[in-house]
C-alpha cells in the first residue's frame, strides 16, 4: 500500500516521462514544492517497494538521480 506522499511522487514522474522528460530528485521536489531531501526519502521507500528504479547520472558536472518508473 502505497502513502498519499508517495502517490503525488509517482503521478509527477509519469507525467514528466510522458512528457518526454527525464526526471530528477530535484525537478519532482521543484514541481511538488519539497525539500529535495524529503524527495530523496520517498524515491528511496519506492525503490524497495520496486515501483521506480534510480542511477546516478553526471549532468554537467552536478551528479544528478535519474528515476525511471517500472511499467507493468
């Protein structure tokens, strides 16, 4: 079962993939008005559950999380 918080996580990551958009930690805590680190918290619980995988990506120098979520 998944918490409101981790909901509004997942609705953001699907609807910046279909947009044709790579997502980050930081643009889903831009877009939801979060602390980036309460961002980093959800994304982690969502891993272990296996409804997103994330790797590590350098972006211009700035090491940036990349989350795919796992279609089914």
């Amino acid at each position: 079962m998944m918490s409101k918080r981790e909901e509004e996580v997942l609705q953001v990551l699907n609807k910046t993939i279909s947009s044709g958009s790579k997502p980050t930690a930081q643009s889903v805590a831009r877009e939801l008005g979060w602390k980036k680190q309460d961002v980093h918290r959800c994304l982690n619980i969502l891993e272990k559950k296996g409804e997103i995988v994330s790797y590590s990506k350098n972006v211009l120098g700035f090491e940036k999380r990349m989350i795919g979520v796992k279609r089914r």
